[in-house]
C-alpha cells in the first residue's frame, strides 16, 4: 500500500511538472530585425524543447528570423537588439596588460551588445572576431 502511494505521489508530480510547462508563441508576425514586444508574443502551456518558456526572456529581443503567429520562439530565433550593422566602421580595441592598441575596421555582420562579431582591420585587410561593448566598439582578445 506505501509504495502505490509513493507511486502515485510520483505521478502526480511528474503530471503537475508536466501541466506548468509553458512556450512562447507569436501572436503577431515580427519580421526580422524588429524588436519583440508584450503585444507580440503569448505563452501556450506545452513544453517544447530549445523554445523560450519566460515571456520576459523574449520581450525586449530582436527577432533573428521572420517569427510567424502561432509558432514557438526559440532561444536561436532571438537575440540582443543590433547596435552594429554591417559594414559599419568601428573602433577595435585589442587591450592587454599595458599595450591598448586602437585601429578603425568594418563590422562583417550585424551585432548587438555582447555579442561576437567579425570585423575586417582595415589597415591590414585581415578578419578578427571580437564581442560588441555597449559604446560600440569591438573588443579583441588574443
């Protein structure tokens, strides 16, 4: 009798964990570039895997990808809002220790705070990866 009752304990758990999961969906189209609001998104109680499950995590994002109505929003789908675009001239800075150096390039994607872009030196030619600081500039680590 205890250990139906453990099961059935069990069950129910696993059920309630089951019954709260929750996705978010689009309600609206939002085309690709633009930012997600509240109106946008709503949250339907299924779980899907690699979807966002907490409306606030997609509020305030860039849409990646055309987000169609009805369809889960998946974390790949979204990301910081841009501040850099492509081809936009950017500062690089390579800082370590004592030696800062400081040279002009263009961003080869479009990037938002934090993350990583690439970015062609132009004095050189050559092509390096550096993350996006929130003033805009491109920092590049060895």
């Amino acid at each position: 009798m205890i250990r139906l009752l453990h099961i059935l304990a069990l069950g129910a758990l696993f059920l309630a964990g089951i019954a709260s999961a929750q996705t978010v969906v689009a309600v609206n189209p939002v085309r690709a570039q633009n930012v997600i609001t509240a109106a946008d998104i709503d949250i339907v109680e299924t779980d899907i895997p690699g979807a966002v499950q907490d409306p606030a995590a997609a509020i305030g994002q860039e849409a990646r990808i055309n987000l169609y109505p009805g369809r889960p929003i998946r974390l790949s789908d979204i990301g910081p809002p841009a501040i850099l675009e492509r081809n936009q001239l950017v500062v690089m800075i390579y800082d370590i220790g004592a030696l800062t150096i400081t040279v002009e390039g263009r961003a080869l994607d479009r990037a938002g705070i934090g993350e990583r872009v690439r970015v062609m030196n132009l004095d050189s030619r050559t092509t390096v990866t550096g993350i996006v600081k929130p003033d805009g500039t491109v920092e590049v680590r060895p």
